[in-house]
C-alpha cells in the first residue's frame, strides 16, 4: 500500500503555533514517530508539508534586510523552506525509522510544481501571506510593485496569487526515490510555483500553492491508494462554529461536494482539504482522509476515524 501524507502547519510548529527552531524540531519529532509506524507496517509513505509561518517568517527578514540585502522572490522562499523544512523531517523520520528497526531511510526533494502564466489568480491576487503592516509601510511595498490590502483593525496585508497546480514537476524523481524504498519528503509548502515559457524553461514566479491541493495531485502522480490529510482536527464537522456542529465520518465524493457546495467547510482551512480529498478519490484514489496528526496511523488502517471521502 502507498500513502500520501499531507501535514498541516500543526504538524510543523508547537501547540500554540510559534515556529521557532525548537519547536519546529519538535513538532517534527512527533510526526516523524507516526510516519514511522507506519512505514513499519509496510507502508510506503510520500510526505508532504505546509510552511505558511515559515514563509511569513522569511518576508519579515526581507522587509527588514531590504536596505542591506536585496529581497528574495516568493519562490526562492518556497524552496528555502522546502530545504529547511526538509532537513528537520529527514533528522527525525531517520531517528524514528531507526528506532522502529527498519532500514529504510527518508530522502527530500527541492520540489517544482507547474502553474499556467494565464491562470487567474496572477490578476486577481487573493492569498493573503505574511504579517499585517500599518499603511504607511505597506504603501513602500505597494511602491516597488507589491499588492496589498487594507484588512481593517489589523492593518494591511499582502495578497499573492494562489494558482491552481498543473503537474509535479519532479514527480518521476519523486517515484523512483519510492520506489527504491525511501520515504521522501517532497512538494512542501505545494512546491515551488512554475511557468514554462514558449520554449519550454521553466521559471520561478511569485505565488504560493495550496499544499492540499498540490498533495492531491501529487498523490495521483506516485499512485497513492490512499491520501492522508492530517491537520488539527479529527474530523471535519457540519455546520462549523455553530451549536448543531456534527462530525463527519465516512462519506461518498458525490455527497462531499454538495456538502462543500452548502458551504460547510471554510475556504482557507477546510476548504481546500474538502476539495483536494474530492479530487483525489475522482481521479481514481481509494479513500481519502481528513484527520489529526496522532491519528494518522488508524486513518490509514481503516479503524473509523476521521473524515473519510470514498468512490461513490
Ligand atoms: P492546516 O495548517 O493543517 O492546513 P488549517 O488551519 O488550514 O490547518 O485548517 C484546519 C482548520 O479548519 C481547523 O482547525 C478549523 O479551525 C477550520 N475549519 C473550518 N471549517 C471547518 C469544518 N467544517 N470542520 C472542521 N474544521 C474546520
Ligand atoms: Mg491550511
């Protein structure tokens, strides 16, 4: 069996979400060890990752390094964090592996991910990403051809275009390394957003992916059987943030999508991880499901927990 598993930003910070070094470290322990017993019942596992606060992290130091360093694109920070964010889980999936007594090992990938240059969102930016700025330091970065928005009490915010995922670009890469017994860590943070110009280069652009959906296309591409999305929350529940909220169990692709049609799950958070488990399970997936990170052994057994898109 083969699973891909897509970790939420929870997976990667502490319980109140500060991303300092140490916490990253250990947030990635505490996965590592779920990944491993899994891998130890025979398992291939495909991980992938969120790096949101890292990111956010990494604009902050270019804001504040500008006069001294020139800044760095959005896609160089997407493959900064891959790196980093792929150095931390190799230290703890190789520790946990070793624990459980297996010989395999983990490998990362710097990852790209193909978007087309006429998608939608490069004309209207809506992704909000990093810290919020009074006006008068956001208008220096709308100055030098940044978007930004006046988000109200909090101040601005930046918005990038969040396009939609064509193709993993390293996806054979990605195969051959599962193939060969490594559990690999690829495609963080949605991977690197890329055009291909006329002449088939790629190049960098400046977006951000969705991690959820780029692990769904991920997933199709090293034929998982089953995608993993493990966040915060066991399951996704019905009429979110009210008294009457139900949990959802398992549930058909046909049902989920009117659910989301409903407008059950916010866009954002839920949302996307609603729609990823809908894709994957249509393009041919066995089941995906949606649940918290310490449950994401039994979610792959099949023991009833989280939410769970089927056929159907
Ligand atoms: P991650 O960092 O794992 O991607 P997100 O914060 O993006 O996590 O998404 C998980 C969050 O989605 C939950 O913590 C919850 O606050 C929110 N959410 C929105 N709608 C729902 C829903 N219908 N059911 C459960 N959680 C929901
Ligand atoms: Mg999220």
């Amino acid at each position: 069996m083969r699973v891909l598993l897509a970790l939420g930003g929870n997976a990667m910070a502490n319980a109140d979400g500060r991303v300092h070094p140490d916490d990253q470290i250990g947030a990635a322990k505490l996965a590592a060890g779920s990944i491993a017993t899994l891998v130890a019942s025979g398992v291939d596992v495909v991980v992938t990752h969120g790096n949101g606060p890292q990111v956010g992290n990494l604009l902050v130091k270019n804001e504040l390094a500008a006069p001294v360093v020139p800044p760095v694109p959005l896609d160089w920070c997407g493959a900064q964090t891959q790196a980093t964010l792929g150095f931390v889980l190799l230290n703890a999936l190789d520790a946990a592996l070793a624990r459980t007594g297996e010989a395999r090992r983990a490998a990362a990938l710097v990852t790209r991910t193909r978007v087309s240059a006429s998608d939608p969102g490069f004309l209207n930016p809506a992704k909000p990403i990093g810290r919020y700025l009074p006006a008068e330091e956001a208008r220096v970065l709308v100055e030098h051809g940044e978007t930004w928005e006046d988000r109200g009490p909090k101040g601005w915010r930046r918005v990038v275009a969040s396009p939609e995922p064509l193709e993993i670009v390293d996806a054979p890469a990605i195969t051959a390394l599962v193939d060969a017994g490594f559990v690999v860590v690829a495609a963080g943070g949605g991977g690197i957003p890329v055009v291909a110009d006329p002449d088939g280069t790629l190049r960098g652009v400046e977006a951000v992916i969705d991690k959820d959906l780029a692990a769904a296309l991920l997933a199709g591409h090293v034929d998982a059987d089953v995608m993993v999305v493990a966040t915060d929350v066991p399951a996704a529940v019905l009429h979110y943030g009210t008294p009457e909220e139900e949990p959802l169990g398992e549930v058909t692709v046909t049902r989920m999508r009117e659910l989301a049609a409903e407008g059950h799950f916010g866009s954002g958070s839920m949302g996307p991880k609603v729609d990823a488990a809908c894709r994957f399970v249509e393009r041919g997936g066995q089941r995906s499901v949606i649940t918290r990170l310490d449950l994401i052994t039994e979610a792959v057994t099949g023991s009833g927990v989280g939410t769970v898109v089927v056929p159907g």
